[in-house]
C-alpha cells in the first residue's frame, strides 16, 4: 500500500517558484543578452505588444515613434506614450538594464538560498551603481513584479527561455514536481552529489534528501 507523499510547506513552495524561473534565465545571462538600455527597451516593447503596439488611450494600432524622445505617437487620438508607461517602470529613473540586471540577481540568489535577504539594498547599490534609495525601491518592486505565482512585465522580459513541460504522470506544486526541478536546477549549476547520499523510501517513490 503506498502512502501518502506530504505536500510543500509554503516555504517549499516558494522555492519551487523562484528555481523554475531561474532556469529560464537566459544561458548567456542577462546582461551579455541585453548588452544596452535600447535593446532593453526594444525588448520591453516586443512583450508588452507582441503583435505590433497600439495606443495605450484609444487601441489604435495607427501608432508612430518618435526616436529622439523614444516616444510612441498615436496618429489618432494624439495620445504620447514611451515603452514604459502604465508600467511597474514608469517614472523610474533607473535605467531599464538596470532593472532587467537587478531581476536576474534576485531570481538567481533566491533559487540558491530562499531564505536569506540576499542581495539587500546595498548590494544592489553596489552592484549596479545607484544610491541606497533606488536599490531599495528597486528591489521592492522587482520582487513585487517577480513574485509567486505569475511574474509580471520584467519577469517576463528576462525570462527569454520556455519552461520545460512538466511529465504528465508528476503532479504539479506535489513534493515529486519539487524533486524533479530541484535536480535540473542543481544540474544547471553543476553541483555534485555528496558522495554519502541517503535515499529514503517515501511511499513508493525514491527521493533524494540532502
């Protein structure tokens, strides 16, 4: 008789989101992929509208750009609007690159260790060259935009990869599905496992415990 596998915590569960959005992270990384804030911005555009961009005021699709403001004109109702309007970016003054970049280090270090406050503020300040205040706003925002269970515009910006489809016969958010991210995502990263693994019979299935 099997029994009855125990569900994620909710911790788990986060887990679990944050390491399936890391191995959607583009191979190369973001910042080699998005080398510019304009192919950052050609890109916010191509998901936001990616069936050609229409007026954010009437829908039409009689739409111009401006490019010496990077500004979109509709040759309708008249209405100016940029890649970043009615977005999480609007009035930003961190540049979109920068937001892309701050999203793949929170992606990557909360797929490694969910539980730490890593990076912090500073971090970001350091690490991307801003002031304490903008990190802080950034980060808040970025994880805001990031978090379970559905990702918002900058999560689908960076997040250039489709996820791999999950076998049938795997439940999904069940402990198996945990299991069968967490060992691609630990074979993304290249890690080893230890040599005294212990395999432990839960029900019918076996499952590897570190």
């Amino acid at each position: 008789m099997s029994t009855k596998l125990p569900s994620l915590s909710s911790i788990e569960k986060e887990h679990l989101h944050w390491m399936q959005l890391y191995l959607r992270l583009p191979d190369a990384g973001v910042g080699p992929m998005f080398s510019s804030d304009e192919a950052c911005r050609e890109r916010l555009v191509d998901v936001q509208w990616p069936d050609g961009v229409w007026c954010l005021k009437c829908r039409s699709k009689t739409v111009g750009y401006m490019m010496s403001r990077r500004t979109f004109y509709c040759e309708i109702c008249k209405h100016q609007f940029t890649a970043t309007s009615d977005t999480v970016l609007r009035h930003s003054r961190v540049s979109i690159r920068k937001w892309f970049l701050a999203a793949e280090l929170l992606i990557q270090h909360n797929a490694k260790n969910p539980e730490l406050n890593y990076p912090t503020g500073h971090d970001l300040k350091d690490v991307l060259g801003i002031s304490y205040a903008a990190a802080h706003a950034l980060k808040k925002k970025v994880l805001d935009d990031l978090s379970f269970p559905e990702v918002g515009l900058v999560g689908d910006c960076v997040l250039t990869k489709q996820p791999e489809p999950l076998p049938m016969y795997i439940p999904k958010v069940g402990r198996r599905h945990f299991q069968w991210v967490r060992d691609r995502f630990e074979k993304s990263l290249g890690w080893e496992p230890y040599d005294d693994e212990t395999l432990v019979l839960m029900g019918d299935e076996l499952f590897k415990m570190r």
